[in-house]
C-alpha cells in the first residue's frame, strides 16, 4: 500500500511538474522576413493581436527570406521549452564587425532576438538583456557570457539562445565587434501591441482623481447626514 502511495505521489509531482513548465512557457511570434536591399532586411511580426513591420539596417553577409533555405534554428534544444523555436528558416547572417539597428513600426512588449551559430562573437545592445535559453543547435552547443550589465555577451562555442529585452521597445541597436565566417540572427516580440508609459500616464491620472473625487463626496454625503 505505502509503495502504491508513493508511486501516486511521484506521478502527482511529476504532472505538475510538467503543468507548471508549460505554465512558464513564453509564445514568441517571429519576423516573416519577406525583403531585402544591400543594407537592410524587412518583414512583418503577426500575432492574433495585430501586426508590426520591422527592419533591419546595417551591414551583413547574407539573409534568408520567406521561409527558403538551411533551417537553421532546429534542432529546438537551445530553447530549453521555455519558449518556441523560430517558425520559420528566416535570418539575417553577419560575418564582419559594424553597427545595426531593428526598428519597429510601432513599440512593441518585450523583444526576443535569436542567436545562431556565434562562435567567440562579442556583442553589445542599446538595451540590457535577460537570457532566457541557451544550448544545442544546428551547428553544435555553446552559452553565452553576459558582461556586467547584461547589454552585451561573449559567444562560447556554436552559441545558439534567446535573449529577451523587456518592457516597450521602438528600436534596438547592435554593435557586432566580431569577424568570422557568419553568425545569424532573428527577431521576434511576446506582443505586438504596446501603450508607451507617457500615453499611460494621462489615463493613470485621470483615474486617481476620479477616485479622489469620489471619496471626497462620500465623506460630504456622510457629514450631511
């Protein structure tokens, strides 16, 4: 009896084991890139709640659009279940050091950026970062080292992850320091709609005086009385 009972517990703790890692599971909505010049790559993020444009500018080697070529971002081990692989082959590869920007059409919430292959590649961002996967893909295993402020990594090994760059973001730079054969990268956000904080504020206001006003004409009401 006490062995079926501990059996039935293992099992118990294991569903919501499971339960509680799907809970914390993030959807990531990523770039269709559909176009391309000699300095940038554009496409369009789409969720059940909209859509936003977003373009890459600065220099690279070569991009992949419209779902053609080498998918690179599978195997899916690197995003250790806490959040979806890239839907699709998309990316955007760089092989020498410069400057780059993404920019969005509208702000967005919470933007993940994907990496691929940065082997030793040293980054940094206009914005800090959280890692939220990092592991085994196409090319092999690697991890990240974050600096001290988490707005930039050095690449171990075939690098592939997720990182995630929270709160209401329009644009975000990336400095790559690194020369090699080509690492590549994909963009995608958590939500495409997002009130930026000063349009948030009026209505934030305009609610706390409504409930001051409120509880000043209970308490006139109540003195009446």
């Amino acid at each position: 009896m006490r062995g079926l009972k501990n059996a039935a517990l293992v099992s118990g703790i294991a569903v919501i084991a499971a339960m509680t890692s799907r809970a914390q599971a993030t959807t990531i909505y990523w770039a269709d890139l559909t176009s391309d010049t000699s300095s940038s790559v554009s496409g369009t993020i789409t969720s059940p709640s909209g859509s936003v444009g977003v373009t890459y500018s600065g220099g690279y080697a070569f991009d992949q659009l419209n779902n053609t070529g080498t998918n690179y971002w599978s195997p899916t081990g690197y995003t250790e279940g806490l959040v979806n692989a890239p839907s699709t082959s998309d990316i955007v590869a760089f092989s020498a050091a410069g400057t780059g920007t993404l920019t969005f059409s509208h702000p967005v919430t919470n933007v993940y950026v994907a990496f691929n292959s940065w082997n030793g590649a040293q980054v940094t961002f206009s914005s800090p970062f959280t890692i939220v996967s990092q592991g085994c893909g196409y090319w092999g295993c690697g991890s990240f080292v974050p600096n001290a402020d988490s707005t930039g990594f050095t690449g171990n090994g075939e690098t592939v992850g997720v990182l995630e760059f929270a709160g209401v973001i329009s644009s975000l730079t990336i400095t790559d320091t690194t020369s090699e054969y080509w690492h590549g990268a994909t963009v995608g956000v958590a939500d495409v709609s997002a009130v930026p904080l000063p349009a948030a504020l009026p209505m934030f206001g305009a609610a706390l005086a409504g409930v001051t006003a409120l509880g000043a004409k209970r308490r006139r009401a109540s003195v009446t009385l």
